[in-house]
C-alpha cells in the first residue's frame, strides 16, 4: 500500500483579489520554487483547481516535513498563499500497480 498526501493551497491575507496567479508579486520566485519540486519528485502532480486554489500530490514522509518545505516557499513566506488542507491519501489502485484486497 502506498500514501501520499493531497495539500490545497489557498489565498493568504496578500493575495491581491482580481490578479490572476502570474500577475501576483513573486509569481517566478513562486514557479521556480515549485518547479524544483516537481523535478526532486517531491510533487508528483499539481495545478489550478479554481482561479485561486491549487492541489498538489506530495511524496512526503510526514505532515511536519511537508509543511516544513513549504516554509521555504515564497509565496507562504510573503503571505500570498497558505496551505487549506493537508492529507494522507492511500494508494489502493494506481496503473501498472496491482494491490491486494
């Protein structure tokens, strides 16, 4: 069995209302940021579920380290973004995967 972790990002309090993700300050540090986390593994999916929230797909040990990357991030740094949820998701189908009942 397999479990990764689901995190919603959501606006924080510097979110500025009618700019879209690229217009808001720090978008490339932003990018560049979650761009090595793709490429490290560490994100295996992510993207844009409304015009203002995102999810991710982590590859993470545990909550705590999870959040502990992000704090790096920055966009949780200067406040425009803040983690909405954060769970556990266990693997029970997955392609080229077969897992026991």
């Amino acid at each position: 069995m397999r479990e990764l972790f689901l995190l919603t990002h959501s606006p924080g309090p510097a979110w500025e209302t009618g700019k879209s993700r690229n217009e808001q300050a720090g978008w490339r540090e932003h990018a560049e940021f979650m761009n090595d986390l793709a490429r490290s593994g560490f994100v295996v999916l992510g993207g844009p579920i409304s015009e203002t929230e995102a999810l991710l797909v982590i590859d993470g040990s545990s909550e705590e380290d999870i959040r502990r990357v992000f704090d790096d991030d920055p966009w949780h740094i200067s406040k425009h973004l803040q983690i909405k949820e954060l769970r556990t998701w266990t693997i029970l189908l997955e392609h080229g995967r077969q897992h026991r009942t």
